[in-house]
C-alpha cells in the first residue's frame, strides 16, 4: 500500500468521534501525511473528549466540525475543499433503529442521500460509505436502511456526471471492542457465575477495529467507483466467545430476540454472479453500470449461488484466539 494515500489530501469522516472514527485518526495521524483532517459529528462533548486525544492546535491537521448528516447545508460547507469522504456515521443500535424507526430513515437513508449530494456539489473525488453484514437480507430497520444506504451510494456514481465523484462502500462484521459490542456485557455478567446467550448455534463474522480501518484505508486507494468491498475474515461460535471472556461460567440460553439472525452472510447468492474473488477479499461489482469508466476486474468470479455465510466459514477463532483478541481490545 502507498505511503501517499493520504499525502496532501484533505480528509473528513462523518461519525467521527465514534470507535472507527478514533481509530480512523489515530491510524492516518500515525502513518500518512494529510493537508487535513476533519471530523464531522454532532456531539460537542464527545468531540471535546476526542479533542484531549487529538488536539486542533496550529500545528495538527484535525478539525472539529459540530453537524448532522441530516442536514444537507452544513454537510456542503464541511464538504468545501474535501478530497475524500469516509461516512462511517448512523444509528445501529438495532432495538433503537426498531423503535425510533423513522429517526433511523432520516440518518441512515436520508442521511445517505445529502452525503452523495454534497459530495457531488463540493467536488469530493471519492467517498467510502461504512455497511454491514446486517444490510444482506436484512430482518431488522438498521439492516434494511443500510441495504437502502449501500444501494444509494453504489448508484450515487450515476448522478455524478463530469464532477467524477466515485462512490464504494465497504460491508464487514462484527467488530471487536466497537460500542453495543456484548463484551462488556459478558464481563459484567461473568461476576455472578453465568452469562446469557441467545442461542448456541449462533455464529457472527468478527474483525478488529484496527483491521477494519486498515482495510477502509486500503479501499481508498483501491476503489474505482461502485465496488462494495468485503473483506475475508474469520467466524467464531458465540458460545466460544462466551467461554472466552466467561471462562467456566454457566450459559443460560435465552432465544432468539427480534430482529436477530442465528448466522450472518457477507455475500448473498444473488450477489455471487456479479462478485470477484480476490485474495483476501471479495469485490461486488454493481449491476447497473450506468456511469462507464474503470471497472474492476480483477480477481475470478466466483460460481453462481455461492454464499460468504458465517456458519460455512473456511476461517475460524479459537477460544484461545478470542481471549487474545479481547484482552488486547481491552488493554490497548
């Protein structure tokens, strides 16, 4: 991967005082030289907390902007000089997308639409919309408004025009040590002798803060415009992670809670007749190519009807694996 990625480039994050966004600038600070570096969220006291971290002093790239993707204006402002966009911001917080279901629609959906409209006003020459595995079949609101979401963007590249703003997306799972992550509840459960688990067959694609940054990162400099990237990581058992922060302690299963899947899939057999397989990762190509330009090509395509599900996974962790993973979340 270039070292000049970032290089003289000005970069904004939207949600980027979340756990991607701090790590997102931790990484570029540490390892690329950017003109600047913005961080666009809406809540000042997280953006102050940030701020003691990553100070905006004469000498630093970062700067703090307050705003909502929600509103158009201010994103065109923010946008104004921007070379890249990565939009990691949304509600994901399944039981609060479910009950607040037309919040979800403004910051997922709507929220969406006014990124690719500013960045196509603003001259943005690329943007990375963060997705999830929950956007493939989606049997929840935050699944189905990043379906949504992922679709935008992809045929976000059509209304571009001679702008050349290009649009991908980046689609993982689970990540280690994100916010709403069950770790935390595991640990806070272990004290009295038990944990609860949902359902022992349950399987979840797992990933690492710093790993999935590093592959946004790489997805940067290697995206032409309608991609949706995945990346190939490994599976792991809940039951394994239970045992892994929980050593010894009783499981007591619960069912499965609405909106819940047993196991989760990266790439839909549907998809399967339009994705290359790469090394280390899949690329899907989009359907309508209504824009031309370079498309991706690399890689061999992979059979019609195969699916990247996390119970079919060739990758799996250990419970020793997991315990390493989590205790370097928590340590580091």
């Amino acid at each position: 991967m270039s070292k000049s990625i970032f290089s003289g480039k000005s970069i904004l994050v939207t949600g980027g005082t979340g756990s991607f966004g701090k790590k997102f600038v931790e990484l570029v600070l540490a390892e690329y030289d950017p003109e600047k570096l913005v961080i666009f969220s809406r809540d000042e006291l997280k953006q102050y907390d940030m701020r003691q971290q990553f100070p905006d002093d004469q000498k630093s790239p970062i700067r703090y902007f307050i705003g909502d993707v929600r509103d158009r204006d201010r994103l065109r402002r923010a946008f104004h000089g921007v070379d890249v966009v990565v939009h990691a911001a949304a509600l994901k917080q399944i039981p609060a997308c479910e009950y607040n279901p037309f919040e979800a629609v403004q910051t997922n959906i709507m929220g969406a639409r006014n990124v690719i409209d500013a960045a196509i006003d603003c001259g943005v020459k690329q943007v990375i919309a963060l997705s999830t595995d929950k956007a493939v079949s989606p049997v929840n609101l935050y699944g189905a408004t990043k379906q949504v979401a992922e679709k935008l963007f992809i045929q976000g590249n059509s209304y571009s025009g001679s702008a050349n703003t290009r649009f991908s997306c980046v689609r993982y799972g689970n990540v280690i040590g994100s916010r709403g992550s069950v770790i935390p509840l595991f640990r806070e459960q272990s004290k009295m002798g038990r944990v609860t688990v949902t359902d022992k067959r349950m399987t979840r694609f797992w990933i690492t803060l710093e790993q999935g940054v590093r592959f946004v990162v790489r997805c940067v400099d290697q995206g032409r415009g309608g991609e949706i990237f995945v990346p190939k990581i490994p599976s792991m058992r809940i039951t394994d992670l239970a045992e892994a922060i929980a050593p010894g302690c009783r499981m007591e299963f619960t069912g499965i809670r609405p909106g819940e899947k047993v196991h989760e899939v990266l790439v839909a057999e549907d998809e399967s007749r339009h994705t290359l397989e790469c090394d280390d990762m899949y690329v899907i190509t989009p359907v309508f190519n209504w824009w031309g330009g370079d498309r991706w090509q690399e890689g061999k395509s992979l059979a019609e009807g195969v699916r990247y599900a996390s119970e079919t996974n060739s990758q799996w962790i250990s419970v020793t694996e997991l315990r390493s993973l989590v205790g370097k979340q928590v340590d580091g």
